[in-house]
C-alpha cells in the first residue's frame, strides 16, 4: 500500500469513527427477502414501511415470469437511450 493509499486510509477510518461516535452514522440493513410487509432484515422479521411496493407487485409471480421471458428474447437493458439505438417493439407493445 502507497503512504498516499495508508493516509486517505486512515483520515476515513477516523472519518467514520467520528460519525459513528457522533450518532450520524447509517449502517446498511441486508435484506434477504421479498419487499413485503414483513421483511427479513439482519437476520430479523420487521415491518417494513419504506417500500413503494404498496401494489405489491415487486414479488408478483405472473410479473417475474414475464421479466424472465423478456430476459430471454430481448436481453438486459437498451445499453443506451432509445434515441440513439432505436425503441424496442415491446416498449412500442406496451
């Protein structure tokens, strides 16, 4: 490790520790679960009111199957805005 590398190191530790000592330090929480209501969360059941899943489709099985097929037959993703590449006939469909 360079001594530049050592020192940014160091001044963040410090950085964080004062944040964590100051109490404006967030942790993540690690969800290991659908977004519903209840979430599991740090190996925790809690209710979980930030979600915008107030529809509850985030978990919707007839969804998650068709984003499977799109996978499928359309990839992931434009990989760049549709007026340089073009518009999906899905995007058009819907």
């Amino acid at each position: 490790m360079s001594r530049v590398t050592k020192f940014i190191h160091q001044h963040l530790a410090k950085e964080l520790q004062a944040m964590k000592e100051g109490g404006t330090y967030k942790g993540e929480r690690i969800i290991t679960s659908p977004q519903l209501s209840e979430i599991k969360a740090n190996g925790r059941t809690v209710l979980n009111f930030c979600a915008n899943n107030y529809l509850g489709l985030s978990n919707n099985s007839r969804l998650i199957q068709a984003a499977k097929n799109t996978l499928d037959t359309h990839g992931f993703g434009m990989s760049s805005v549709r007026f340089i590449c073009g518009t999906q006939d899905i995007h058009k469909n819907l």
